[in-house]
C-alpha cells in the first residue's frame, strides 16, 4: 500500500479548518484541550475524509476519541518535541477498520507482523486506508467507508462478504499514529464475548484495571499465517489482558483503538438488551 494516493483527514471547527498535519492531534482540534473525546459530524467531501463541529451534508454523527498518551496530544503540550523535518508537512490518512461479528458473538481480531516497525505482534481489526478512486460521488459516507472494510477484509483474511448478507453500522472513530502495510498479518483469531469483555475493560493508561469477567480459559486458540500456510496454537488469554507500557519495548496485547471500538460494541448490545449492563 505505500506510494499509494490516500483520502487525507481535514478539520473544521468555527466555520474554519484544513489539512489535518501529522504532528497535530486531530481530537484536540475539536475538543477541550483537557479532554481527549468528541460527539463529532464526518463524511467524504470532495475526496477529503472531513471532521466538523457541525453537520453537513451526507455526514454522519460518531464519538470521536484518541488515548490519554496520544503522541500527536504530547507534541501539542510539548512543542519542544519537535518533529523531523520530513513528517511536519505530512497529513494524515484516513483508515476503516472491520469489528465482524459471527451470529455467536465471536469477533475476529489479526495480530500485525512482528516484523512492523510500528505496533509489532499487536491485535487490531482487518483494515486499512481509504483510497481517492473509494470515493463514490453522492454516496453515504457509511456506504462507502463499508466498501473500503470489506475489500481490506477480503485482502487480509479471504473472507468475503456479500452486500446485503449482514448487517452493520459505524461504531466511532480513533485517533491513531499506524501505517498498514502489505504483508502486515501474521496471525488470525475469533475471540468469545467473554474474552472480548474483558479486553474492553483493560483501558490502556488508565490507573487501575476496569471489572471484567472472571471466569476465562487459560488459552485460546488462534490460526499462524507464514510462507502462504496456516497452523493452530493456543496463546495464553493473558496475552489478550495486556496493556500497554508507558515506557520500553512494547508487548503483544490488543490495540488500544481496538479497546476503544469493542467497549462501543459492548455498549450498543447492551442498547439492544443483548447483553448485561
């Protein structure tokens, strides 16, 4: 996917706004400097992924969030942090991530390569950016950002879903500092509810550990990809409850945008009386 033309983020708030940069948190554009979310109205203008305080037409309302430890947040409070010349005039792109649900209530979650040098051997959904020629004039920005996950679902897992065979609906959007590659996964897992709550509850940076389930397996079993093959093992479910490190080497655990996207879901089965509060 590098070289490839992308849709780039762009901010408007007050009647103003631009090209997101890539030093630049987009979250803090458009909300409190001492907060880190916003109710926010998004779509795809004029081949722009567009972020607004208002509504415009063919947008969509959605929680817009970043993590309390954003690097684009820290450059902001501490401009001396300074980024290399290259990246300053950089924008940022816009992506979709897949949550797929089976009808048990398994999600499917892939672990990027341990050979990225960003965010190795880390769960996230299937996804990846949105591309200028995505962009179909007039369509809904749901129906289009839809077309975008299912053909980086196809590419990454070979699932292939047809239009019409499911239904879905946009969660939120996350703030991250990613760069997909090809070639990036390396392992595939579907994940029970109860493990899926639990990861929920493990906030990155939070100061203590929120309430998940007790009762959980000390394994489960996930599907290695390598050299065009595929084997089972089983990892430790602990791997799954890991947080985030505030400093050194990072460790294989869940995303913290993938976090934020399963406790949306949570929230929207519970809506639906599908789930306990």
């Amino acid at each position: 996917m590098a070289g490839l033309a992308r849709v780039l983020v762009h901010v408007r708030c007050g009647g103003a706004g631009g090209p997101a940069r890539f030093g630049q948190s987009v979250t803090g554009a458009l909300c409190p400097a001492h907060e880190d979310a916003a109710m926010v109205s998004c779509g795809l203008d004029r081949g722009r992924f567009l972020l607004s305080d208002v509504a415009f037409p063919g947008s969509t309302t959605a929680l817009l969030k970043r993590p309390s430890f954003c690097p684009a947040k820290r450059l902001g409070e501490q401009p001396e942090l300074a980024l290399p010349a290259e990246l300053r005039g950089r924008g940022v792109a816009a992506g979709v991530a897949v949550l797929l649900q089976t009808s048990t209530g398994r999600i499917l979650l892939t672990r990027r390569a341990g050979t990225l040098s960003i965010f190795p051997n880390v769960w996230v959904p299937p996804g990846g950016h949105v591309e200028p020629d995505e962009e179909v004039r007039g369509q809904h920005v749901d129906y289009t950002l839809l077309d975008v996950g299912l053909r980086e679902l196809e590419e990454e897992t070979g699932l292939h879903l047809e239009v019409g065979t499911f239904s879905w609906r946009m969660l939120g959007l996350w703030e991250a500092r990613m760069c997909p590659s090809e070639s990036e996964v390396s392992a595939y897992a579907w994940l029970e509810p109860p493990v899926l709550e639990a990861i929920a509850a493990t906030e990155d940076g939070a100061e203590s550990l929120g309430n998940g389930p007790s009762a959980l397996p000390a394994t489960i079993g996930i599907t290695e990809l390598s050299n065009g093959s595929s084997s089972t093992t089983q990892l430790p479910t602990s791997t799954f409850l890991n947080t985030a490190p505030a400093e050194g080497e990072d460790v294989e655990r869940v995303s913290t945008g993938t976090k934020f996207a399963l406790q949306l879901w949570l929230e929207s089965l519970r809506e639906q009386g599908r789930v306990q509060p």
